[in-house]
C-alpha cells in the first residue's frame, strides 16, 4: 500500500503553488530504485551467508561429504556408471558440483560454500514468501529467523543437497502463490521448473506437495460460482495438474530408478517414540530454538485457523507443509525409511514462517522491538549448537583428517596400506592425503569390483599372503579399534600379519588407530 506524505506547500490541481506562484518543472530521476521484492530478500540473504561462511572450512569433511568430492571429481563417463549403481538421485546435485569443482576446487570449504549459497537464497525467498502470504515484517522476521537456526549453519555448511533441497522447496511454494494469484501459461511454467527442481535435488521433498494440494484445493474452494470466477477455478486446477504432471513425468526416472536404489538408506534407525519425541531438536539441532519456533508456530497456526474464510489459507498451507511430511515419513518408514530429521529439513522454513506470523500477531505495533529481542535471544540460545555444528563432533565422525595426515608425515616410497573397519575408510584418506599433497598408498587387501575403477565399493583379495608379498612397511588402518594393533582384521589376515610383520609405531585417534608393520 503506498503513502503519501505532504509537507508544506504543494502545487496545486493547475499546476501552480499555493502562493500562485508557478510550480517548476518536475526533474527526472536518473537514479533507480531497488525493486521492493529484491530489498526484502536481501538482508536475510546477506545475514544468512555471513552466518553459514564463518567457520565453513574449519570442520573436516564427514563420510557423505567424501562421496560428494568421490562422484563429482570423476570424469563425466565414470560418474554416470557410478550412478547406474548408487546414488541416482543425486546425479543433478553431482553434476553440479562436479562443474563447481572444476572452477573452484575441492577444499573444503571449496565444496560448502554452494550450499552456503542455497541457504542464503532459501532466506530470501523465504522472506518474499512471508511477504506473500501476510506481510513484509513478516517475511523478513522469518528470514532472518531462519538465519539463527543451528540447522541452517549445519547443512549450509555441507557438501550434501539438503540447502539446496531448501532453497527449491520455498521457490516452488512462492511460485506457486504467483501462479494462483494469476494463473497464467508463464507463471504455471515456473512453478512447474520449480517442481522439477525439488524432485532434482532431493526426491524425498516432493512431500512437500501435499502443501501444494491443500493451497490449490483452497484457492479453488475461495472462488465464487459467478463465470468470471469458474473460468478462474479451471485455470487454476488445469493449470497445476498440467505442470505438476509434467514435473513429474520429466522426474520420473530419476526418481523410480532411485527408489530401486533405495537400500543404501537401510541404516535409518526406527521410529521408536524416543526418536520421535527428540524429532524436533533433532531437525533443528537445538531443543530451545525448537521448543520456541515451533510453539510460536502452533499458535500461529491456531491463531489463523480462527480467522474467516480466506484468512485461513496461509495456516492451511504452513500447517500442511510442516506436519504432514514428517506424519508421512512416520507412517511410511517399512517402506521408504525416510523418518530422519536431515531428510525433512525442508519442513522447517514453514515452521519459521509460521513462528514470524505469530510473532507479528502478538506482537503489533511493537514487532521491530519484540523481534529483535526475538532475535537476540534466539541467536544467544543457540549460539552452543552452532558452536557444536561447526566442529567433527557434529557428527561424532572419525578423526580421518588428523590420521591421515598422521600416515601421510611418515609413509615411505613402496609403503602399502591395509584398511579395516568402515567399508570406505579409503575414500576419506584418499581425499585427506591429496588435498595435503601426499601420495596415496595403494590398497594391498581390497580392490574395486572388476570393471569398475569408479566405484567407491572395495571387495577382498582372495590370498592374503600373496597380496602382501613385496611391502616392506604395511600401514594398518582401522576405524575399529580393539586391545591390540591387529585386532580389527579377519583371522586369516591376522594370522599373515602376526606371522610376516612386527608392529613398529601405533596412534589412536577419535574412533581410529594408524599402526605401522614392517617385515621381520
């Protein structure tokens, strides 16, 4: 709504001043004003990548970021066979990547800052939403809001597809908006490229579309009967099954082809009550900012299924958007597995957006105080979790960086390595030892399966002992460590070992021992 503001004298009807005098000519303004969409966003998109940068590079990657550098640092030819045996759905996120690396490294902070990106235009859009759906302080309280989340650092801060899963799932529900605000051709177009773009990013987000079902049913419902008003209805509704389906059908293969690959997610734990009730600290990484968004959220959304008729449309999607992925998820988990708070991180910009209404509601008149207070002690209460998401205890991952570089100040020309343990310890070392510039050692028991040098896979030598014929110096690697140096390996490798070698040097690390064998 524009206001205007008079002071002084002004010209009046005829063009003069109110003293008679002539009003002089009107100059034009050479300078051009910001859109106002593109001054909403920008300060949480500004706020939300300096919080996601600082620290970025300072944790070591974890497991899922090395198959992240794994696939996209293959040549194209090798990474589309990688595909055909795991991680389909991931293959648009890999590409991307893979062109990212060519142009700017893998570093690891290198690998993070798309991700910072996606987070931070997930906080603009988010703003443009709230702007949509209530009102500019609205949409700017939610943006900067979700810049203080722990999980927004967290997985803006990962070389894994979750902020920019994020970032498609708002767009698609802000496109959305504009297309049944004015259900034209162009505007359906976008929203259906936005729906391709979630289901590109990450297949486990189309849940998200039940939101879409209620908005659109909703906005359908809100017509009258008049023929204006039915000529509308049928845009709406043909509108968005046209580029829904069309979404869906171009995603199809990438997403039933993954489906089918679906068993590399098995390690999901159950949905017993305990994981359950923890849920919400979970996904958002901090009890006390989760406790806050989503009470604030509930009452929000309580707040506007009180209100009449079409005020209640954007509870109706907020409510849909939080609440029924996760109690999908839930009820489906024997068949999908897909009950995990990173893999419902989409779920939490509705309860933000939700959270900054209900803020606004209360607040009135006195929201710039109230939300900064907000702010602050959302910020202050978080500020233990982001200082825990940005260091390897996050993830209680193994110290891969510091034994690596432990192996790499020590090894030898001709010294070989044996890893135990976790399956693809060897992806990690090969990641740590070339970005500090060591020689990789070659794996002496394990090898890719035939065919496949791509793989990140490894399967047994057959013979032991002729494998280990010709090193001098082995180097034990074991993520499992027991009492001794070779207590994580098979009898049959132990008893070679036992036999062959003496143990010359041993480290433990967080979750991990590097011993050194030389022959007798």
């Amino acid at each position: 709504m524009a206001i205007g503001i008079t002071t002084g004298a002004g010209p009046t009807p005829g063009g003069e001043l109110a003293d008679g005098a002539p009003a002089p000519a009107a100059k034009r303004s050479t300078v051009r004003t910001v859109p106002v969409p593109l001054r909403v966003a920008a300060v949480p998109f500004v706020v939300t990548l300096v919080v996601t940068l600082v620290g970025i590079g300072d944790r070591q990657l974890w497991r899922d970021e090395h198959a992240t550098w794994w696939a996209a640092s293959l040549s194209w030819a090798d990474l589309r066979h990688l595909v055909g045996t795991v991680d389909l759905v991931l293959f648009p996120y890999y590409v991307l990547m893979h062109v990212w690396i060519d142009v700017f490294g893998d570093s690891p902070a290198a690998l993070r800052v798309p991700s910072a990106l996606f987070m931070a235009v997930a906080a603009g859009l988010l703003a443009l939403l709230g702007r949509r759906l209530f009102d500019t302080p609205s949409g700017l309280v939610a943006g900067l809001l979700l810049a203080v989340v722990p999980a927004i650092s967290r997985y803006g801060q990962e070389a894994r597809p979750y902020a920019m899963t994020l970032a498609a799932t708002v767009a698609a529900a802000l496109l959305l908006l504009r297309a049944l605000e004015k259900p034209t051709p162009w505007r359906w177009a976008g929203y259906g490229l936005a729906v391709l773009w979630v289901a590109c990013s990450h297949a486990v987000a189309l849940m998200a579309l039940a939101a879409h079902l209620v908005a659109v049913a909703s906005a359908a419902a809100g017509a009258s009967t008049t023929a204006e008003t039915g000529a509308r209805r049928r845009r709406i509704l043909f509108g968005w099954a046209i580029a829904l389906g069309a979404a869906l059908v171009t995603a199809a293969p990438l997403v039933l082809v993954g489906m089918r690959q679906g068993g590399q997610i098995g390690w999901v734990p159950d949905p017993i009550w305990a994981r359950v009730e923890s849920f919400p600290a979970s996904m958002f990484m901090s009890g006390a900012v989760a406790g806050f968004i989503v009470v604030l959220g509930v009452v929000a959304l309580v707040l506007t299924r009180a209100a009449p008729g079409p005020d209640r449309r954007p509870g109706l999607l907020l409510a849909a958007w939080a609440v029924l992925p996760p109690v999908l998820a839930y009820y489906t988990f024997d068949a999908f597995g897909l009950f995990y708070p990173r893999y419902l991180l989409f779920t939490v910009p509705a309860w933000v957006l939700a959270a900054a209404w209900g803020l606004r509601r209360l607040a009135g008149r006195a929201l710039v105080p109230v939300a900064l207070a907000a702010l602050v002690a959302v910020g202050g209460a978080s500020l233990p979790a982001q200082r825990f998401v940005r260091s390897d205890a996050a993830q209680n991952e193994f110290a891969f960086a510091a034994a690596a570089r432990y192996l790499g100040d020590r090894e030898s020309p001709g010294d070989g390595v044996v890893y135990t343990g976790y399956p693809k310890t060897h992806r990690a070392f090969r990641y740590e030892l070339e970005q500090a510039g060591r020689p990789v050692p070659p794996e002496i028991l394990s090898e890719p399966p035939p065919g496949q040098p791509w793989s990140w896979q490894r399967i047994d030598r057959a013979d032991p002992a002729a494998a280990l014929a010709g090193y001098r110096r082995v180097w034990l690697v074991s993520t499992d460590p027991g009492k001794d140096a070779l207590s994580g390996v098979s009898p049959a490798v132990r008893a070679v070992l036992a036999d062959r070698y003496t143990v010359a040097d041993t480290r433990t690390f967080h979750r991990m021992r590097v011993s050194l064998l030389i022959a007798e």
